[in-house]
C-alpha cells in the first residue's frame, strides 16, 4: 500500500486532482468529508461538540449549524483548538479504518486541506502539492466560488504559504492553466504512483 497525502491551497484545484486520481484507481480519503460524517445527528461527536459549544450550534433540525459554530471558533484560537481536539481523533479513527479497508496493492490518497499547517507529512510515504499561483487562487475563489474579494483573502491568508507547502512537497502538479494542462500532469502522476506501489 502507497499512503499519499495530497494538499494545496484554497482554490487551487485539489477537488479536481482528487476526482481524476479516484477515476485512476486511486482509494480517496477525504478528511473534509469525515470531518463532516463525524459530527452527523446521533453521533459521539456532535453529542460531544454540543456539550461543549452549548445548544445553540443546533439548526431547529438538530444539525450542527456550521455557519453559527464558524462564527464562535474562527476568531477565538483557543475555542478552535477544543473543538479540534473533538473532531481530530474522529476524523484519523475513520480514515485509518478507511485505509485498513483499502487492498494491500493500493494506492490511497489521503485528501487533507490542512496537511502542511498541522506537520502531517511525515505520516505519508509521499505528498503531492496542488500549486497555483495566489492570483489564480484568488481568480477562482472569487469567479467560480462567488466569494467576496475580502473574504477570499482572508481564508487564503489562514493557511499556509506556498513556500511552505512547496517545501513539503515530493510531486507538484502546476494548475495555474486550465483543466485541459491538468490531465496529462495528474496521468503522469498517477503512473509514478502505481509504480512506487508496485516496488513496495
């Protein structure tokens, strides 16, 4: 098994690249996804983050209101660190339970947002970087995501650099141009990963 961590920064194409791996053959593991079924209704953890974080992080449906729940940690780093130390272990219990379930020839790409900014690479035989350009990450945030000029900058700003994701980096793939240069980069990646696989 070929453990893979892929990252890169917000808007820089990494849904795209997990999508074309998975098409490949790839087991994806999506963290942001986990982190989402961890904290569903009649969950450890969302019984867990209420009896912390109080009621009011509720939708009247008994949902966790991300929004309401956003707007108590994003400003507030010592709120934000309890409420990773909930939702973390939930989300590494299921994705090593993801990747057990994965076949011993696998290729399992670990999708982590957050990769770089937590230290995580040394838990990968490998990382990929997603690399683009701010201005390009800002282009698509705004264009494609509908996001407010300021708010884009500002989420892009809470990660990492691209320095210190380059830094990090075993593979880069380039996704400052469009979908059409992105495949051929993604197929030659896929074929250096099967071949580590197969070399064990």
């Amino acid at each position: 098994m070929l453990k893979v961590g892929l990252t890169g920064g917000i808007g820089a194409g990494k849904s795209e690249v997990s999508r074309m791996l998975a098409g490949y053959g790839a087991v994806l593991i999506d963290a942001d996804r986990i982190a989402r079924e961890v904290v569903e209704p009649g969950t450890p953890g969302l019984a867990a983050v209420v009896e912390e974080f109080g009621t009011g992080i509720l939708t009247p449906e008994g949902t966790l209101d991300r929004p309401k729940l956003g707007s108590i940690v994003f400003g507030d780093s010592e709120r934000l660190a309890v409420l990773n130390t909930i939702v973390h272990p939930l989300v590494g219990a299921r994705s090593a339970e993801l990747e057990r379930a994965a076949g011993p020839d696998s290729v399992v790409i670990h999708d982590v947002p957050l990769l770089t900014e937590n230290g995580l690479a040394p838990l990968y035989d490998l990382v990929i970087v997603i690399d683009a350009a701010p201005e390009t990450q800002l282009d698509r945030l705004v264009r494609l995501r509908g996001m407010r000029e300021e708010e884009a900058r500002a989420r892009m700003a809470a990660q990492a650099t691209r320095e210190q994701r380059r830094a990090v980096a075993d593979l880069i793939i380039d996704n400052d141009g469009p979908l059409a240069a992105l495949e051929p980069q993604v197929r030659s990646v896929w074929a250096e990963l099967t071949r580590r696989a197969a070399a064990g």
